[in-house]
C-alpha cells in the first residue's frame, strides 16, 4: 500500500490494521491535524465517532489504542450490503 504525505509511524498503523483502518490523511500544512478513518464495524469511543482527528501522530496512536467494535445502524447496514456482494 503507497501512503502519500502521512508520517511513517501512521502508515505502519494502516499497514498493521488494514481490516480497521480506511484512510488516512495529514491536513497539519492547514492546522487541521491528522485524520484516522475507520472501516465500518469500528468506533473511537472518545467522540463516538467513525475517525480519529488529533494534532499530533502521538495523540492518534493513543487514540487508536481505545477504539472498540462499533454496531451502530450505519456500520451494519453497510456491513450487511458488502458481505452480500
């Protein structure tokens, strides 16, 4: 997998965990930080929300460590189309 304009420690993340993780993207040149978007199926219980946005590389990887299987509407809607495919 070619990750573009992401820090090392992030693209060994989305390598380790291609079934969770989506995208990610660096929008730091911005001051937006980074974006962890997750796969359906998981969630970042902090903000109960489907991405991790943090600052600093330190901060996602922290955050990474919380998320937890998600089984909201959406996720299993979307869950249930791809294993029909």
């Amino acid at each position: 997998m070619t990750h573009y304009n992401i820090p090392k420690t992030l693209a060994t993340l989305w390598d380790s965990h291609p079934d969770q993780i989506v995208d990610i993207t660096n929008e730091t040149a911005d001051g937006s930080g980074y974006w962890v978007y997750f796969a359906p199926g998981w969630i970042y219980p902090r903000g109960e929300t489907h991405f991790i946005h943090e600052d600093t590389v330190a901060e996602c990887l922290a955050g990474f460590r919380t998320i937890k299987r998600c089984t909201c509407a959406e996720c299993q809607r979307i869950i249930s189309r791809d294993h029909r495919s």
